[in-house]
C-alpha cells in the first residue's frame, strides 16, 4: 500500500510539473512562430532558457510567465544603469561618448520604473487595461533601441555591446510575452450608457 501511495505521489508531481513545463514551452513555441506580428520570431531556447531561470517558472501560469520575464528584463536594466554608471566614472571618456553613457544610463533607470510599474499592475491584477502594461513594457523595449543607436549615430563604438544586446532581447520577450496575454474584461456600460 505504501508503494502505491509513493508511486501515485510521484506521478502527481511529475504531472503538476508537466503542466508547467508545458505552459512555459508553449509559450515558447506561440513566440516562436514565423512573425506575424510584434510577439513573434524568437529563438525557442533563447525564450525557454530565460524563462527558466526563475524560480517557480514551471509552475507558472501566463500572468506569472509575464511577471518572471519582466524582472528578467527588469535585473538588465538595473544591472545596465550599473554598468554605464561605473564607465562614466573614467574621466579619460570623450564628450561625446559620455553623453551616450549618460543617456543609457538615464534611459535604463527610466525604463525601470515601467518595469516596475508593469509588474506590480500584474502582480495586483489592478489595471484597467492590458494596454497599460503593454505600454509600459513596450516603452522599455523602444527605448533600449535609443541606446544602441545612440553609439551607432555618433560613430562611436559601444562601451556596452553585450549588455545592450541582452537588454533589448529580454525586454522584447516581456513584451511579446505579455502580449499572448488576454485582455481582462471591459466593465460594462456606466450608468448613462457610455
């Protein structure tokens, strides 16, 4: 009987984590359909690795997927704003190249603020519309581009290529994957029908 009981036991959590396993690679699979829109194109393992690097991932349902690849996006750009706080310590940078460090600098503790604003609108499940937690992580996502052209309108080569790079793909996977997400339902007509 105890033999029974440990088996059926073990099948339960082999399910529970099948489930969640299932969750994160579909969503995966839905982000790595061919582009039909702005969540498509992403390399599948790209996606399921970055997911599953958070804790409780597996068991995770699509709000929770949301929630964990925002803070991924959003320990980036606080990492990020680090980094370009630490080069503009070096008083051998020119102008120029301390401008562009001082305005990813300034666009990656901006951008943590919408990070921010996104996942306690998800974590509260109070916002009116799925639009602003879309805006909040589309803004991130649009200006992490801002950065990296900066360098490449300037002429200048980036002090932070790598860091850049992970920035923009992982902001852009918060956003694709809150953009699976269903909208929550409109309130009803208010009380003079408008």
């Amino acid at each position: 009987m105890k033999v029974f009981a440990s088996i059926s036991a073990a099948f339960l959590l082999l399910n529970m984590y099948s489930v969640g396993a299932t969750l994160l690679e579909e969503t995966c699979k839905n982000l790595t359909s061919p582009p039909i829109g702005p969540a498509r194109g992403f390399d599948f393992e790209f996606c399921k690795t970055s997911l599953q690097v958070a804790p409780g991932s597996e068991k995770a349902d699509a709000i929770g997927l949301t929630i964990i690849a925002a803070n991924i996006a959003l320990v980036n750009f606080t990492h990020n704003k680090a980094k370009a706080t630490e080069l503009l310590q070096d008083k051998n940078l020119s102008k120029q190249i301390r401008r562009i460090l001082t305005e990813c600098q300034s666009i990656y503790s901006e951008d943590a603020v919408d990070l921010k604003k996104a996942i306690d609108a998800l974590k509260s499940g109070k916002f009116d519309r799925m639009e602003d937690v879309i805006n909040h992580l589309g803004k991130a996502a649009d200006d992490v581009l801002a950065c990296r052209d900066g360098w490449e309108f300037s002429g200048q080569k980036s002090l932070m290529p790598k860091e850049e790079e992970n920035a923009e793909k992982l902001s852009e996977l918060a956003l694709a994957v809150a953009s699976l997400l269903p909208s929550p339902p409109s309130p009803g007509p208010s009380f003079f029908g408008f």
